[in-house]
C-alpha cells in the first residue's frame, strides 16, 4: 500500500519501490501483504511486486485479498455502490490478482470485511464464493480481515483458516480475546496498522523504552507486537530501504519484562 501511495499520501518513485521489494527478499522477507485495488494514478502494487520479484522464490508467500472494494477508486464510493462481495466480483478481484501478479494460483486470499459497514454484509457467501475458487485450484489457503470474533467462529465452520488480519497495536487491543483465540487454534494473526497506520503511535512511555534500547518507537511497538504471541506476523509499510532495514531490525530487538510492564 505504501509504494503506491494508495488511498492517499506521497509515493516513492518507481525505482525505489522496486528497490525496496528486492531489497525486502534480500533480507529475508518472505511474506508480502498486497492487494490489486492498491492502485493509484496507475501505480499498482501487484505489477510493482511483478515486476520486482517474478519468477518468485520458492519460499515467497504473496497474501491478497478481496472484499467489497473492486477497484482503488471505489473507497470514494458510498457504501451501497460498492459491490466487491458479489459472486461475480470476488472472482474478478482474484483474477485480477492472479493476472496482476503473473501466477495461477494465490498463495492466501483474504477476504476482507467490514468496508460497508459492521456487519452490514453477511461473511458466510462471500467465504463460501471464495471456497469454491479454491476447490478450483485458484487459491491455496483462505484467511479473513478486519473481522469481529463471531465472524471468526463462523468463518471456521465454513472453511479452513489460514490467518486473521485485524487492526491491533499496542494502543488499540480490543482483539486481545481473538489473537489468543487464532493461537490456541494454530492460526495466523496479522495486525494492520502495526504501529499506528495514519495515526502513528506515541505516548511517553513507548519512547522511554525506546531510548533505553537505542531504539525508535515504532521499533519497540513491532518488537512487543512480536513478544504478544507467537502467531502474531508483521506487516508494517514501508516506502523507503532505510525504514525497511529498520524494520526489519525490530525483530531482533528483544524486550524485557520489565519493558513489557511499562508498556502496560
């Protein structure tokens, strides 16, 4: 989302987006968060990652997803005119991330929720649109996002789940109860928004166990998603090598109890 400056905000240039994707493998990323609508005055991230990665290493796994959203532009729409959820358009949007991305079959498709309103569309036919497509050979694991916890427990009555991606960070944890729920069950837990989205995180304490690690905020808010549960993966944005390496650099920054405390 970032390198493509979608939904809004500035964008890298085209070769440092590039740069950026290669450089991300290079250090051993091998899970990138995409989706075709992330797309902006023609810039698309699918065709950045095509273009950077393809063929893709054995070991690189693309996550998608699909929801109400058809296009990039229809984040403007109001909600009745969103239509991504039908039949017809969940299987547009995953032909148009098989097409944009160069393969045949989609390592894991979300199916992202919510985009008209709490539930205000029901989860159990679009899951089950999206089931078919994977018996199909289309996909190869399904995950959810921006759920609710009964939308969880109904979505694993119909299908196998392979994640759940939710806003959560260290100053928004109401999905708490849900991240331990996916551990306990063996599945993924991918926070959106990990140090705060376009609302960054601060408070005093989170810089004071910053500076004692010689660390930046955002660093130690990646390291405590990271100490929260062993399901948890990260996917924070990125639009330049320097704030990819330090990232990155996160995961080796270990917190200690008495860190962890502070932060509450």
């Amino acid at each position: 989302m970032k390198l493509t400056g979608w939904p809004r905000g500035d964008r890298p240039s085209r070769e440092t987006a590039l740069t950026v994707l290669r450089r991300a493998v290079e250090l051993g990323v091998n899970h990138i968060d995409t989706s075709h609508y992330y797309s902006r005055d023609g810039v698309a991230a699918n065709e950045l990652i095509r273009e950077a990665l393809h063929p893709y290493p054995d070991d690189l796994v693309i996550v998608t997803k699909v929801g109400a959203l058809v296009e990039g532009s229809d984040i403007a729409l109001p909600a009745e005119q969103k239509t991504g959820l039908t039949p017809a358009n969940l299987r547009r949007g995953v032909e148009a991330n098989l097409r944009s991305l160069g393969v045949d079959r989609l390592d894991v498709v979300n199916l992202r929720m919510g985009d008209l309103g709490p539930g205000a569309a029901p989860l159990s036919g679009p899951l089950e649109t999206l089931l078919a497509l994977r018996e199909e050979g289309l996909i190869r694991h399904l995950g959810i996002s921006n759920v609710s916890a009964a939308e969880f427990a109904e979505a694993r009555k119909i299908a196998p789940i392979a994640c759940v991606q939710n806003l959560y960070n260290l100053a928004q944890r109401d999905d708490d109860p849900l991240v331990d729920a996916c551990a306990e069950a063996g599945i993924a837990y991918v926070p959106f928004f990990p140090v705060g989205g376009f609302q960054p995180l601060a408070a005093e304490r989170l810089e004071a166990v910053a500076a004692r690690h010689g660390a930046t905020a955002p660093q130690v808010a990646l390291a405590w998603l990271l100490a929260r549960s062993p399901n948890i993966l990260l996917i924070p944005g990125t639009s330049s090598p320097a704030h990819l390496e330090e990232n990155i650099a996160a995961g080796a920054l270990k917190l200690s109890a008495e860190d962890i405390a502070e932060l509450g």
